[in-house]
C-alpha cells in the first residue's frame, strides 16, 4: 500500500507567495488555504506545490486552480415623466423645477438611495382640438448609495439595495398620481396621468464587469459581474471591462485604471498586459527618415520591375523583327540561288545554240552559193558533186584574182567578184582566225 509521508506545502498567488504570516490568507496543516476580505484583485491562478515521499521516493506534485471574484449587479432605476405647462418661460419651469426636485429627494431619503443625472426640457406641442400648448419633460436616476458613495453605505444599509429601490418607485410613482388632483403649487404646470415609466439597469462595481465569459448558467450567480482581467478596467459603475488604451498595461484584476507605460515608451495596441510589451518610441525625425528611405525602396523596386518587364518586351520585339528580317533575306537568298543555277544552265546551253545558229546559217548560205549560176558552166554531161561545185568556183575566183585579195593591205573586198562570191569571202574572213 502507497503512502505519502511528511508533505509540504507552498502556496502562490497572483501577488506572489502565500505565507501563514498575511492576514488576509490562512493556511492549515493540511495545506488548505482560506481567503478573507475577498476583493476583486484577488482573482487570479493560484498553485499548491506539494513535496513528499512516496515508498522512500521524493516526489513533487503541482495543482493549479483559477479564482474568479464576481458580485450581484446592483440595480438603478431611469424615471421619466411628462407635464403640461402653460408656459416655457425660464422662471415658471424653474421654480417647479425646484419645488419637485426637492419632494423627490424627502421621499427617497430614508432608502439609502438619491437621484442622479437630473434633466428637464420645455418645448411646444401643438394639438388639433385645442390652442398651441406647452410640455415639460423630466427625466431622472435613482441610484443606491452603495453604487454612488461607497464610504456612506455601510453594514446592513446596503444589504437590502435592490428591495429599496423597489419602494423608491412606488413612492415616486404615487406622487405623481396625486399631482393630478393638488393644484397648489401652481395652476400652469399638470402632470399627465400615464406617462411615468421606470427603467431598471444592472451596474458593476468599479473594476468588475459583465462582458467577460467566465460564467455561465450554470454557476450560483449567472449574469453576476466578474472582475476585470489583465489588460481591462473599469472606472465607471457600468457593466462593461474596457480594453487598456495604447500607451498603457494592467498586469492585475479588477483595476479601476491601467498603468502607463515608461516615459518615452508606448505599447502597439490597446490591451497591453505586462510592462514588457512597452517599448520605446522613434523620434518623429528618425520616423519620417524611415518612411522617406522606405517610400524611396519601393519607388526604386517599382521602376526596377517596370524596366525589366519593358526590356522583356521590348527585346521580344527585337525578336520577332529580326526573324521577320532573316526569313525575308533568306528568301532573297533563296532566288539569288535559283537565278545563279538558271544563268549558269543557260550559259551552258547559249554556245551549243550558237554554233548550231552558226551552222545552219552557213549552210543556207553554201546552198545559196551553189544554187547561183556560174559564168563557168561544167562540162555537158558532168554532174558534180556540192563540194566539187564550191571548190571548183573558189579555185577559179582565187586564181582569177589572187593577187589583189592577198594584198590588201585594209583587207577590203574587192567590188569586181560577183555579189555572192563576196558575201562568202566575208563570212570566212569573220570566222576563220
């Protein structure tokens, strides 16, 4: 069987270590730890650290627990009510004014409650049936002392608050009943049955508050107010825990203010909770001197990537030109091409054409010759053959007239061969070397 031998106990709070010595805490033998005077700074996580042995072991357990300090809401009441005059004029509604503030208070006397934020208005209100009248509007709140005066309310005045403002409203409320038949404070001023109506409003301490969800229904006090956490405050008798403003931190519960942060330091937010999220503040020259140089990065990032994406562009026009460029040359090449190969197979082809030109035109020219009647007729009988007739006809013109064809000197035809003859010379002259 397991037993725990020689355990000790330490407690901590949210202000530190508990000992037997505070006089708000005590701790038993047992490690029990009772809280008087509860107040609402004493909400917070606590921790029992417990050491012992355990069958010659040393152990160390840690138990944490979470406190919350809440209250019942105290209740005030809105009153409001309405009133013919005959006038607005400043001294009539003063003077009524006056008389019933005064009546209110002796009724409320004795119920450790007061009125508060007092307010009346006096305008026109026009009616059909009847001439143009006048309305008084009065507007009040009756607060108990425990919510206005704390130091004033004190053992079991302040226990009953809520039934005392319950009786308030029933003896405001039956004044004004008989104000509609007592006409002897003044014949100008009525009240209007009917028009008195009350308004009920929950208010939590300062520090405390209703818009934090750590309750729920199922606590002994659902819709209670509960102390403000780290962070929050509240200053006002309202039912709301306020975010600490930026500059400022609240490290405790229900405080009724936030603490500001080191001179020359602020927080980034609203809601601080510790001193360290303070930090100190640039001087306005260095600020702006970050923002210019930062303003300046983006100018020169943005004209960077501006630049780069123009260059890309524009290089892919360059692009697309340049092969625009080179596919038209290489077409021109291309033609280049096929007109080199045709003027070259036509240079190989232009001297078979004109030695065959040359050719036939010989030929018709010896065929001419020798179908010429010569003065030299051949032998009767003979036939001769083309060569021997060309042959025979060159012999005799050379040996008629060998002498002054060979010497001329300007290689001039001479006029006195036949026209055929000469026409011969010429073309053997043109085409022998």
């Amino acid at each position: 069987m397991q037993r725990i031998i020689d355990p000790k106990y330490h407690w901590t709070g949210p202000l530190g270590t508990i000992t037997k010595e505070s006089n708000k805490f005590i701790l038993s033998d047992d490690g029990n730890l009772e809280i008087y005077n509860v107040k609402g700074s004493d909400s917070g996580r606590y921790t029992c650290k417990v050491k012992y042995i355990d069958n010659t072991e040393q152990m160390t357990t840690e138990i944490h627990f979470m406190v919350y300090v809440y209250h019942i809401p105290d209740k005030s009441i809105y009153l409001s009510s309405e009133f013919t005059a005959g006038t607005c004029k400043t001294n009539t509604v003063v003077s009524y004014e006056k008389y019933l503030l005064e009546k209110l208070e002796s009724l409320i006397s004795n119920l450790n409650c007061e009125i508060k934020q007092w307010s009346v208005q006096c305008h026109t209100s026009t009616d059909t049936l009847e001439k143009i009248t006048y309305k008084l509007t009065v507007q009040f709140g009756v607060f108990p002392f425990m919510l206005t005066v704390a130091e004033a309310c004190k053992g079991s005045q302040c226990e009953n608050s809520t039934s005392n403002i319950r009786k308030a409203y029933e003896n405001i409320k039956e004044f004004f009943e008989a104000q509609k038949t007592d006409s002897s404070h003044t014949d100008h001023l009525h009240f209007i049955p009917g028009t008195l109506t009350g308004v009920k409003v929950d208010h939590c301490k300062p520090g405390f508050g209703k818009n934090i969800n750590v309750m729920n229904n199922n606590t002994v006090c659902p819709g209670c107010c509960v102390a403000c956490p780290p962070g929050r405050f509240s200053a006002k008798y309202d039912t709301v825990c306020i975010l600490c403003p930026a500059g400022s931190y609240n490290e405790r519960y229900a405080q009724v203010e936030c603490e500001n942060c080191p001179e020359a330091e602020s927080s980034d937010g609203k809601g601080a909770k510790t001193e360290s999220q303070c930090h100190r503040i640039l001087p306005m020259w260095m600020a702006f001197l970050i923002s210019s140089a930062a303003t300046c990065i983006i100018l020169v990032t943005t004209w960077a990537i501006i630049i780069k994406c123009c260059k890309k562009t524009i290089a892919a026009q360059y692009i697309r030109e340049a092969e625009s460029d080179i596919k038209k040359r290489l077409q021109e090449f291309a033609n280049i091409a096929s007109d080199t190969e045709i003027q070259e197979q036509r240079n190989k082809l232009s001297p078979i054409k004109l030695q065959g030109n040359k050719g036939d035109f010989l030929e018709e020219e010896s065929m001419a010759l020798l179908s010429t009647p010569s003065t030299s007729s051949p032998l009767a009988g003979t036939s001769l053959s083309p060569d021997q007739t060309r042959l025979s006809e060159l012999e005799t013109s050379f040996e008629d007239h060998s002498s002054p064809t060979l010497e001329n000197k300007n290689n001039v035809v001479p006029n006195n061969l036949p026209h055929n003859q000469q026409r011969l010379i010429g073309i053997m002259k043109t085409n022998l070397p």
